[in-house]
C-alpha cells in the first residue's frame, strides 16, 4: 500500500452555504492533514492528529501555505472546440456555422483527435480540473481519443458522442440509425473502463430530427443510469427555431420531456430563458440547469438567474461550467467570477464560500458523483486543487492585507487562474510538474 500524507491548509464542503458566515457548511482545517491512501482520501484532520495515526513510511508533501481544497469539477465543456476558443462571432448560430462546425469536422480524423484530447486534459490539470462533462464531435473517434486519454491519466470523466442528423454540414451529420448504433459502441467499450461516465448526448433539439430524438428515448430507457446532456434555452433565436421545429412542443423543455430526457442525470446547458412553467418541470425532474457564464457573456446570450432559480419554491438544480469553445476559459476561478459578475447584474450576491461550493461538492451533486468526488470526505477519491492566493505579484499585494478565508478565496476567484493553481492531484497522484 502506498500513502501520502499533504500538509496544508483544508478546506471542503458539507452543503451549499446559505451566507457568508455560514461555517457549518464547510470544513476548514488551518494546518491541516490529509492521509491518501491507493488513491483515495483514508483521514482528514488536524495535522498532528493525522500524522500521529499515519503509516511511519508515508511519504509527506508540505504545501503549507497553500489551500489544498477537492479538484474542480467543469459540467459542461467542448473538447473538439479548443482551436476555436475566442473565435469572432455575433451570437450562438453564426458562431456554430462559421467556425465551431467546419472545425468539430476534423474530428473524423483519429490522429487529430487524440491530439486535441492530449492538449484538453493538459489544460484540464493545468487549471486544477480533476472531472469534466464533455461534448465530443459527431465521430466515435473523438470519443475513442477523449476516455482513451482520461483512462491514460486515470481521471474521472463523463463525455459522449454528439448526435446530430439535421442543420449543420455534411462531415457532422449521423443517422438516428448511427447515432444509437456509435453510442451503444461508445457505451460498450468505454463506459466503467477506469473512470469513464459515458453520456447519450443529443447536441441540441435544432440538430436532431424528432426520429433521433426517439433514438436517444431508447437510449435512455435502455440505459436509466447514464447521464444525459443536451443544450436548453440559451439564445432567443435558437428558442424560436426550436419551436418551428417541434410545433407541438410546450415550449422548448418539452421537447426534452416528451424523449424521456428529463431526469435527475441530465445536464441541460445554458437554461438561460426559461418560463416559470420551464423551471417548474426542471425542478421536478430533478434535472440540472448548468450555467456557463463566460460563454453567456462573450456570445451575448444573456443573464442567468442563478440565484432565484436556487430560491424559488421549486428550486432548480444547479452546476457551473466553462463551455469551452463558446466559453473563453479553462478556469473554473475565472467562472466563478464572471459568474458572480452576472449576478451583480442581476441585483443578487454570490458569496465566496457558494462559488467554491459550486466549483467543488456543488458540481459532484450536480453531475450525481458526490459519494466519490467534490469533496476531502475519507473514502472518496483523492482528486485535489492546491492554491496559491499570491501566484502572481498582483496577487501577492492584495493578499498583504488580506485577514480572512472569504476574502482569500474571492481574492482567488477575481484574480486567479491557471497560474494560482500549485499542482493537482488525480487519484493521490501529483500531475503537474511545479510544486
Ligand atoms: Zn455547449
């Protein structure tokens, strides 16, 4: 047996905070230690307790006085898309079929889509992402080369293959007959290998034809436990093709529903416009309106309303993601903030403590993998972000007279990026080469 025992200061959640003097919702140790053992969490506590109770041989990581919290988890990113981040464009569609189409195109190609999954799960450990929800493109190849390279570097990874049979060009477009056929494949060879979640992923409702939509039902009747995740309510003209589309829908939520596709493992991305009656059927399904704010606010899709979505009788679950290419950063910090800016907005408060929430145990709720990720509980897996609140010199100034948690952690969240991350660990292990 092989352990590890981290020194630092700790910090995880128990559930959401209600405010910024909310401590029972987290769990902070100021010299901490954490003992991990094959991969996974074995004791969490004060160092001295911790080490006393340790095998004699443990090999010991000093990251004092860094923050060692669980590895962030991204609910919703592209991962054909990172040639095309920051692509010049004036909202969703245009940005869709000018750039984002033509490029997921190259995906058919084996040799560049192991390539490109290489580059994504570098910049994953780089930002202190341990866990990401991934669309691949329209080809099994690129599923083949995304949980090839997450079985590679033992990451826990959800991700599918889009389907996708109508409007978008000719090299993206299956058949709901080879959409089902790619999926049930990917599924086989892919899905319980190492940590791989593989996910029936239906693009969104404007790129499937209502007969792909009954592909992706059997799907999900024929696999009840899988995750779901489509695209919902992002973009006003998106919204109206939609209905041209599905003319008998409700509204655009209802397309999902009538597929069976609502339900507690679904991740609808964006969610931005949704009516009340929209939320209602969300909330009742238990599915999760993922908030990718840094893509809302560069394609001009508009303000989501996080918080009154949390408030209301019927809460809606919630991620947060990067939405990486339309997104435009790998951060999770950077989210966050932007995060917290659209909720300034919206005249509302997301305190430091619900951001890292978010980021941590808030996204492993919302992606049903609480019991093994999101948190520094002992049993679950060692997936871990440590950070540096004074990485860069500007940093370093504001923390000189910083005095309390909450103010180094929205320090972290507004100035912070890849630079602020020390290193993180997948399954005990260390990945990045800086300590
Ligand atoms: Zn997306």
């Amino acid at each position: 047996m092989t352990a590890t025992l981290l020194r630092g200061r700790l910090l995880s959640f128990v559930r959401r905070p209600e405010g910024i003097d909310d401590t029972g919702s987290y769990r902070y140790e100021s010299d901490g230690g954490l003992l991990i053992e094959d991969g996974r969490i074995a004791a969490i506590g004060d160092y001295a307790d911790v080490r006393r109770n340790a095998p004699a041989d443990a090999e010991e990581i000093d990251h004092r006085p860094h923050l060692i919290l669980p590895g962030f988890i991204d609910t919703h990113v592209h991962f054909p898309q990172m040639q095309v981040i920051g692509a010049y464009a004036a909202n969703l569609l245009e940005w869709l079929h000018t750039y984002t189409f033509p490029e997921e195109c190259r995906f058919v190609e084996p040799a560049h889509a192991a390539r490109i999954a290489r580059h994504f799960y570098d910049e994953m450990i780089r930002h202190g992402t341990t866990t990401a929800a991934a669309y691949c493109s329209v080809h099994k190849a690129s599923a083949d080369a995304y949980f090839a390279e997450a079985l590679r570097r033992n990451m826990c990874m959800i991700g599918g293959k889009v389907m996708m049979d109508r409007n978008a060009p000719q090299g993206l477009l299956d058949t709901p007959e080879m959409g089902y056929d790619e999926t049930r494949a990917v599924i086989a060879e892919w899905h319980g290998k190492g940590r791989n979640h593989v996910a029936i992923t239906p693009r969104f409702a404007i790129t499937s034809t209502p007969a792909q939509m009954e592909a992706t039902a059997l799907l999900a009747r024929e696999f009840p436990d899988l995750h779901i995740q489509t695209h919902l309510s992002e973009n006003d003209e998106e919204i109206r093709f939609t209905a041209q589309l599905y003319p008998d829908a409700i509204d655009y939520t209802d397309v999902y529903a009538h597929y069976g596709l609502l339900g507690p493992k679904s991740l609808f991305g964006h969610c931005i416009h949704l009516s009340e009656r929209e939320a209602d059927a969300m909330s009742e399904a238990g599915a999760v309106a993922v908030h990718c704010p840094t893509s809302n606010l560069f394609l001009g899709s508009g303000l989501f309303p996080l918080k009154s979505l949390v408030r209301r009788d019927k809460p809606v679950r919630i991620g947060v993601a990067t939405d990486v290419g339309g997104g435009t950063s790998y951060s999770m910090l950077k989210t966050l903030d932007e995060t917290y800016k659209i909720q300034q907005l919206l005249g509302e408060r997301l305190n430091p403590f619900e951001s890292f929430y978010h980021m941590t145990l808030g996204n492993a709720e919302a992606v049903s993998l609480a019991d093994r990720i999101g948190t520094l509980e002992p049993g679950t897996d060692a997936d871990l972000a440590v950070l540096d609140a004074a990485a860069t010199p500007a940093m370093a100034l504001r923390m000189e007279i910083v005095r309390s948690l909450a103010d180094e952690l929205f320090l972290l969240q507004t100035l912070g990026d890849d630079r602020a991350v020390r290193e993180t660990y997948v399954a005990g292990k260390p990945m990045k080469t800086v300590i």
